[in-house]
C-alpha cells in the first residue's frame, strides 16, 4: 500500500523523523511529495500540520495512521528543497518541519481576504445598473470595509460574481486585499479601545496611563504600549477583560504596493579592475561547475556594477540568480536599482516585508515569473529552479547566520545549493570573514580583486582622536573638538555627514554614586538603559522598563548617576553644539514602524538632513555622494568584548563605516574617537589595510585555535532553575568525555566550559554553554546529535533546553 513519509509540526528533536502515513485511494492523486497536509498525530490523534517528504510502497502495520487531508494543489516542495530539508536536519540539529517551515515563506498560512468600501466618487456611482446599485448601496450604507464574502452573501450572490470588481472599475469602490492567518495563532494584536468606557469599571493608575496613550495613538501594540508606559503585558489584557478595549483581531497585512519602475537600460561601462574582475566570474560561470569566489572589493570599488554585469549573463544563459544583501543594507536604493534594471523578473524576499508580499513573491518565483531573486538571509531558499549564479554581497555580515532554528548559515545553504544547480557562488565583501580569506589564499576559493575606488573617488583620509586626552566639543560629553570643527565644516559647506554609536538609548549606565549599586535588571543580569523619548530605564534584552529615577534602590541615597551614551544623547548634544543642523537619528527605536527606515533613508538622500546619527544601521551599504565626513563616536565597547571575532567585526565596522565617506566627487574625512588610538585594529582600519588585518589576525587564529583553524560547536542550555541549568552543562560535558574516549575517540575536541553566558540570565532565564571546538564532520555532528536526544528524553533536565549551534556568530 502507499505510504507517506511526512515531516510534522512541533514534534521535539528526541523523536523526529519522517513519520509513516497511509495515503488514502481518494488522497491518492494529491498526496506527492512537498504537498503539506493535515494528519492525526500522538495519543489524542489531534491534527497537525505537516509536509509529505517521500512517498513509497509500504506494508501496513499496526498503529499506522491516515493523512486526513491534503492542503495544496501542487507541491511547495521540489525535489531540491525535499533533500534540503534533511541536509538542514543533519547539518543544524532542528526537526524535519523546522526545516521544511524555514523554506516555506512565511504567507504561506494565510489567506487572501478582499473587502469593498465606497469610493465616494459620486459621479463613478452614477447610471449603475440594478445588479450594480444593489451591491453598491449595500457597501455604501456600512461604515468602513466588508468583507467580500460578506457582501455575497447578505445579497445572496454566487462566489464567482463580478459585480463588486466592476464597481471597482468604474471607480465607485475601493477594493483592499487583506492576508490573514489561517492556522495557528501567531499572530501581532493591536489593541485599541472601546468607544465608550463601560459603567462602573474602575481604572487603576496603570491602566490610566495605557487608556491616556491610546487616546493619543489610536491602536498600538502590546510591545509598544509597554515601551511607552512601561506597564506589563498583562495591563493591556485587564482592561480587554474589564471591556475598556478590544484587540484589533486579526494581523492585517496588506498586498504590495505596485511599484514604479523607471526602466534603467544603460548601458554598463566597467572600470578596467572591474572587467578584470567581472571577466574572472564569467569564465567560472562558463565553465558550469559549484564553485566559490570572494570577489574581495574596496568600499566604493563598484561591486554592485559587477553584480549587475554577472546577473546580465545569468539571464542571458536563460539561468536563475539570488542575491543576498545583509538586513540592514537592503536599502531601497539597491532594491530600485535591481527593480528598474531587470523590472518584473525580480522577486523581493525581505524579512520586512508583511506575509502577504512575501508569500506573493515566493509565487512568482516558484512559478518562475521571478528569475532573479534579491533579498536578505531567506532568500536563499527561494524556490527557483536552473540556477546560474548566487551572490551574497557583505559575506561577512553576522545577518546571513540564523540565530533560531534552523540555526543554520546561508552561505553554507547557498553552497549546497551551487552543487545542486552547479553554478557560481560569488561571496563578495570589502573585508571578508578570516575564513573566507584564509579559503581564497589556500586555493579553494577562487578570488578576484578591485583594489581602488571607482572613477576619481579616493579612499577617505581618517584622523583618529585620543579621547583620553583631547578636549571635548564645549559642553559635550561625547563629541570631541576635533569632530565638532569637521561637523561645523561640513555643515557650512552644505554637505553631509553620518556619526556612528553602537548604542541605543540615552544614558548606557546607571549607578548609584554614594553606595556603588549599578541598576539592573530584575530579570537579567544586564544594566539598564535611561531612553529620553519615554523617560524611563529600559532593559534592551527583554523590554521591562521602571521610571527615572534619582533615588538610590538599595541605600535610598539620592545620587543615582547616569553616563554612558547612546544615539539619543548624541543626538541631544548635536542639536545643542549645532542648533542650525537638522539631524536624523536612526536605530531600532525610530525605526519600528513598517516603512520608516526605507523614509529616512529616503529623506537623507534628498538633503533633508544635515547629520545622521545611528548604530550599525548607518555603517553599511549605504551610497550617498554628499557624504563628506564620517565620525566614530566610540567603538572601544566592541572591540575589548571578549568573542574571538570581536577584532575582525571592530575592523569591519571601522573599514565599512568610514568607506561611507567621499564616494561621490568630494574627498572625504573620517574621525575616529577611541580611548586606546594605539590599538592595532583602529590603526589598520583608520589605512583600511585589509590585507595587513588579515595577516595578523589569523596569527591569532591558528595560536589560539579558532576558525577557520577549527569549527566551532556551542551546546547552549537554559532554564530557569539556576542548579538543574549547571548541572545539564556539567553532564553534557561527561556525555562528550565519554563520546570522544569512546564510541568517536578518533574525533579531535577541545571543550571550553561550561560556564555561564556572558548575559548570564536573559528574562529570568540562566544560561550556560560549553564550546566545543572540533571538526564539523558527520561523526561530531551524530555525537552532537546523540547527547540532545539523549537530554530530550531525560526527566530531570525536562526544565533546560538544550540548543546546539555549529559556527555560530558569537561564541560569549
Ligand atoms: P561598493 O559596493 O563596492 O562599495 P558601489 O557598487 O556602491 O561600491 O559603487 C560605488 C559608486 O560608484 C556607486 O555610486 C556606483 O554607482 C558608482 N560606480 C561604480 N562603478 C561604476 C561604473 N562602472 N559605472 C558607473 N558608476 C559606477
Ligand atoms: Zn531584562
């Protein structure tokens, strides 16, 4: 009889696997390979969802159960993607449906829902006909949008009528398409209040606060409304209950908007280095083997032009092409260049886009409308078939590593999917991951080159500022004279200038001065954040929030101090050093709502703004010809953390963030502020002397043994019983001794640990991790793989989850 192998929802990684289903004569047709389906699952036979992986001839056996239904028409799965999801399993140690759901877009358990409103174009609703009148009537006489099936049925009218389309035609409707969740609950509420309060409820001085910010804002989220007031979530919960507010139910998600595109056909002139380096490319991709290539590029070298030209050929070849930009590097500005180049061929595949526009590109290009597929990490799964070239731009960026399972990295994705395809991947950065440098000089990689800017633009000239021992700006705490006499410059010239702080948040430190007690947070070992906007203290870790306050907690002293800067205080002193400036500050607080960061940018780039201050979001991919002068508020945080890539990632700040400087036709400047102006790192970023930094770095590398002198494993375990969490990572460790003198005594491995995370205790929660560093081979992984089924099925440690990450980004 036919069987089904089928990969299910929630089922923990101690016993996942294919589970066998019975196919069904009726199902027969529909229940192929990468179809999802509902199936009756555990003791209580409840549905779950889940994904046919294999379908084979079977004997029948007890206990064998049936799919009870098959959800779509055709496979979302092909047969790449159905092998993917065991090599991800394999590989990352997450379950067959984290697998498959992390290549499914995101949409994809949603539906479409169309609602009518009336227009209020009273000469679009003249002269309809009687068929017309009655559906028009009916949608002008509610307030607001109905449903569409609201609307056939209140009148009676069959699914397929066109009436209400018409209408909209003719202008007298207005039409929205809205996608809402179908299964599960994970949905974003909004809450948003009652019109009229009920009688006799009384409101506490909390609910107050969040009843008098709703007033303001209309509707908000749980998340923001907590921000703001700096009540708990279960506040917004009581007053839904004493029916003051309602939850906007659903998350309403919109369809794209259609986008204009100004059809760019010029022609592309490379440099002489880029045609060197484009020609390198076209001939790897001649040849139509899985390769790998760092096209290892200066900021402003004109890689994105390389991009394009390889992309031409790609789609001259009648081929596919993905290309991966880091999160906050997708811009609008490369997003129109791709868009306005290549028009509808391009699919969109953003985490910032609603489910609905995700799952609407996912089917243009698994219908293969789409052929060249530009995004973030994610887009590495994109369902395209035939592909000719994969290109991850800033390979080094931290972004292209998931950090949730499937935990897995979207370059070593991206190569399993070049063997399949066999086709080019090109990694390309202005300073490349060590690992990938130290592969291009030993061979295995191919490597192509642009050492100098494109055309007249040079690299900046950087001046870096001892902050220990030079003056600041009058009055300022953060900004030295120096900087301050550029800015001024820079703003008399009427030209730009971006400041880099790795820090949100007004004040980063808060203690008291008479009795030395740092203000922490009560549920994680991490000191709060003073913010102006709402003027409260703020846990950046997990959002719980207390009043300022001046008044000591522990010695009830009144000598609470606050130092330490993030954006808003910068900000704040600019706008008092430079009251004539007009400044924009950009981090995850100003940019929470849908559009708004892709609107300052927007801004920016039209001379809006004279300064933009920020965190890393303004230190990469952004191209501003305006842009003068780039100041490093301080980076010295960053750099003396103790992860062994935290030099590599200071470099690739410094390098990156500076090279937003003079790319247009004006020489640019960068300062660089720093206490220790002797560290070998500022002064090799300030020359931007990749290579030398590469050199010295992987001394460092192969003495201390880290990659890419080794992999890097990180078993993670976190609970809330402090003792049971230590004692886990105490076991697992016994469990790998025994492993590697036993059963994988061929493996070699060094533990460090356990010990507790170096954020100790996120949201009451404690963490410790052992590393282990090996070799990522199919023996360690199998062991990995063992010792977490192995906690998975044991009783006592039932309270500790226990995650293992290979390679991951940090290891602190
Ligand atoms: P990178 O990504 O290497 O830092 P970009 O690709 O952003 O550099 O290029 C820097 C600037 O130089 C961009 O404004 C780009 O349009 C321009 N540029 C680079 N190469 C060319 C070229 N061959 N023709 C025209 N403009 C170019
Ligand atoms: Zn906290």
């Amino acid at each position: 009889m036919k069987l089904a192998g089928v990969a299910v929802e929630n089922a923990a990684f101690s016993f996942d696997k294919a589970f066998d289903y019975i196919i069904t004569d009726e199902l027969a047709q529909k229940a192929v390979p990468g179809v999802r389906v509902t199936v009756p699952f555990g003791m209580g036979s409840k549905k779950r969802l889940g994904v046919i992986l294999t379908v084979f001839e079977g004997e029948n056996r007890k206990g064998l159960k049936k799919i009870s239904s098959v959800l779509d028409e055709e496979p979302l799965l092909n047969a790449e993607m159905i092998e993917m999801v065991f090599w991800l399993k394999e590989r990352t140690f997450c379950t067959l449906y984290e697998a498959a759901k992390a290549i499914l877009p995101a949409g994809i358990n949603h539906r479409m829902v169309v609602s009518y409103t009336a227009s209020g174009n009273k000469e679009a609703a003249q002269g309809l006909n009687a068929a017309e009148s009655e559906v028009y009537n009916y949608i002008a006489s509610k307030s607001g949008y109905v449903k569409r099936d609201a609307v056939l049925k209140a009148l009676g009218l069959s699914s397929d009528c066109k009436t209400p389309d018409d209408l909209v035609k003719k202008g007298a409707l207005f039409c929205n398409m809205d996608a809402v969740r179908n299964i599960g609950d994970a949905s974003v509420r909004m809450l948003s209040l009652n019109d009229e309060m009920p009688d006799g409820v009384r409101i506490t001085p909390k609910q107050k606060s969040v009843v008098d910010f709703l007033t303001d804002v209309g509707c908000a989220t749980v998340k923001e409304i907590c921000y703001f007031t700096g009540v708990t979530p279960a506040v917004p919960s009581t007053l839904v209950k004493s029916g003051a507010a309602h939850w906007v139910e659903f998350e309403v998600l919109r369809t794209p908007k259609p986008v204009d595109i100004e059809r760019d056909e010029t022609v592309i002139e490379l440099s002489a280095p880029q045609q060197k380096a484009f020609d390198g490319i076209k001939q790897l991709m001649d040849a139509g083997k899985p390769e790998v290539c760092l096209l290892y590029g200066v900021t402003g070298s004109g890689k994105t032009l390389v991009y394009l030209k390889a992309i031409d050929k790609a789609v001259a070849d009648g081929r596919s092409a993905i290309v991966m930009v880091p999160e906050i590097a997708l811009t609008p500005q490369t997003m129109k260049r791709f868009r306005n180049r290549y028009g509808k061929k391009v699919a969109l595949f953003h985490s910032a886009l609603s489910a609905g526009e995700k799952l609407d590109e996912w089917k243009r290009a698994k219908r293969g409308e789409a052929t060249i597929i530009v995004g973030t990490r994610s887009a590495v799964f994109a369902p395209v078939e035939n592909i000719g070239l994969i290109i991850i731009d800033e390979e080094q960026e931290h972004t292209y590593k998931s950090e949730q399972s499937p935990r897995y990295s979207a370059k070593d994705v991206a190569k399993f999917r070049a063997s399949k395809n066999s086709c080019l991947l090109v990694l390309a950065s202005a300073t490349p991951s060590v690992e990938s440098y130290a592969n291009a000089q030993s061979g295995r990689y191919s490597l192509q080159t642009i050492s100098t800017r494109y055309g007249s633009a040079e690299l900046p000239e950087v001046i870096t500022v001892d902050m220990l021992h030079e003056e600041r700006a009058e009055g300022s705490a953060s900004i030295s004279r120096k900087l301050f006499d550029e800015l001024k410059q820079n703003l008399d010239n009427s030209m730009q200038s971006i400041l880099l702080i790795n820090r949100r948040g007004f004040n980063t430190f808060v203690a008291c001065n008479s009795c030395g007690h740092v203000i922490t947070c009560p549920y994680c070992s991490i000191s709060m954040t003073y913010h102006h906007a709402n003027n409260r203290l703020m846990c950046h870790y997990c959002g719980y929030s207390e009043d300022f306050r001046t008044e000591c907690p522990e010695c009830g002293q009144k000598s609470v101090r606050y130092s330490g800067f993030g954006t808003q205080k910068v900000e704040d002193e600019l706008s008092k050093l430079l009251p004539e400036a007009k400044i924009l500050r950009m981090d995850t607080d100003t940019t929470t709502g849908k559009d708004s960061h892709e609107r300052m940018l927007k801004q920016f780039g039209e001379g809006e703004y004279d300064i933009m201050v920020g965190t890393q979001m303004v230190a990469k991919g952004l191209d501003f010809s305006n842009v003068t002068l780039v100041g490093v508020i301080s980076v010295d945080q960053q750099l003396y953390n103790d992860d062994f890539r935290s030099l590599e990632k200071t470099f690739s700040l410094l390098t990156q963030v500076v090279g937003r400087s003079g790319r247009g036709e004006n020489k640019g400047r960068a300062v660089i502020q720093t206490i220790t102006p002797e560290n070998s790192i500022i002064r090799l970023a300030a020359k931007q002397d990749y290579e030398e930094f590469f050199r010295t770095e992987i001394k460092i590398r192969k003495a201390l043994i880290y990659p890419p002198y080794c992999d890097i494993c990180v078993l993670a375990f976190i609970g809330e019983n402090e003792i049971k969490v230590k004692a886990a990572s105490q076991q697992a460790l016994g469990m790998v001794m025994d492993y590697t003198k036993g059963e994988y005594k061929n493996e070699k491995i060094i533990c460090l640990g356990p010990r507790p995370a170096r954020v100790s205790k996120i949201s009451n929660k404690f963490r410790y991790r052992l590393i282990i560093k090996c070799r990522n081979n199919r023996n360690i992984r199998e062991m990995i793989s063992k010792i977490l089924i192995d906690f998975g099925t044991k009783f006592e440690f039932s309270s500790v989850t226990v995650t293992a990450d290979m390679n991951p980004e940090s290891i602190i």
